[in-house]
C-alpha cells in the first residue's frame, strides 16, 4: 500500500499541492500536518508510522517534508528499512525500493546538512577574508568556496552515474556547465572525459 504524508510549516498555507500529487501517484491514505519542520511532534506523522506496516511505502512531496535535521532522516529510514517499509520521495530522486535510490537518499542527506552548518559559515568567512585583504567585490578569478564545498558531493553523484548533468546541475543550483565543470576538476575529475560522456545521455539534451 502507497501512504502519503505532506506538511506545511503554518496554518496558513495550502496542503493541496502536495496532496493532489500525492493521489496522482496512488497514495490509497494520506496524512497532514500543519506544523514547523522544527518541531518535534507532528501528530498525524507519529500516526502514519503507527499505521504503515511492512511491505509499504511511504510517499512524500519533497525530502524536507519529513524531517528536522540529517540524523533524524537517516535515523527514520533506517527504521523504515527495519520494518521493511520503503521511501519514496516524488521530488527527489529518492526510492528505497532500489540499491541506486538508498545511494542517493544517504548522499542528498549529507548534502542538506553539508549546506545548512557549512556552506553559509565557509562563505561569509571567505568574503571577510577577502575584505580584510582588501578586495571588496568583483568575481573571484578561482571557484567559489560555496562550490568548493560542494565539490565532494557533486563528485559523489557523477561517480554514482544514477543523475544526468542537468540533474545533478539543478539541485545543487549550479547556474551553468562551465561552473559545473570547474567543480568537477576541483574534485579531481578529468572534465574532459566526463564532457565527452555525459553529452552522449539523451536526457541531457532535453
């Protein structure tokens, strides 16, 4: 059985997006909640854990719709892996049911907690940086620290070869291919190899 689960964070905001989604993938129940990702409890999601039982799947709108920090995720699969009930994320590519979909879940969660304690820290001490040597502006001749930061992960899903450039490009909110591929050579890949690759997948080019 498909169960749904959608939230969002106030009493003012719409759950409908989420939840017609949700119904189009074949979710036969589906719980809410109207709470702070940040909050511990969220009623209706203890009561969808109670509910699922093995073989199930649990389907959400968006990774973040369930958890409050990268331990608690890891944390809430590995519980659901124990009760041998499956992830399914509709706009991630995350899906338990598959070795390739368990990969990429573990490395998305590194990522959420890699830009949430580091990426913000690690930029705002490069531009200080930068002002105390005197340069206070202008486009930096070498990578950003935000993507020096992310280098690793990026590597990490290009050597998966489970996302297309577009893919990877987009969530990591890279703005164009030159900067992707200045990324990928900071993390010690050959760019010219990856370039000739990857432009042969069809779903780059859509």
């Amino acid at each position: 059985m498909k169960i749904g689960y959608a939230r969002v964070s106030t009493q003012e905001q719409t759950l409908d997006l989420q939840i017609d989604a949700l119904k189009k993938y074949g979710c036969e129940n589906i719980f809410t909640d109207k709470v702070s990702g940040l909050k511990a409890h969220k009623p209706e999601f203890e009561e969808m854990m109670k509910f699922v039982r093995e073989g199930d799947t649990v389907v959400i709108w968006k990774l973040d719709r369930l958890g409050r920090s990268t331990k608690h995720l890891i944390d809430l699969v590995a519980e659901l892996e124990r009760r041998k009930i499956n992830l399914v994320s509709l706009n991630d590519p995350i899906d338990t049911t598959s070795p390739s979909g368990i990969l990429v879940f573990q490395i998305f969660c590194a990522l959420a907690e890699h830009e949430r304690n580091i990426i913000v820290q690690r930029t705002k001490a490069g531009l200080a940086s930068a002002r105390a040597r005197g340069r206070m502006g202008g486009r930096p001749k070498g990578l950003l620290p935000k993507y020096q930061d992310i280098a690793p992960a990026v590597k990490e899903l290009y050597d998966a070869q489970k996302l297309s450039t577009t893919q990877i490009m987009k969530f990591f909110k890279i703005g164009s291919r030159r900067t992707f591929y200045k990324i990928l050579a900071h993390a010690g890949v050959k760019v010219q190899g990856f370039t000739k690759k990857r432009t042969r997948r069809k779903d780059d080019t859509q």
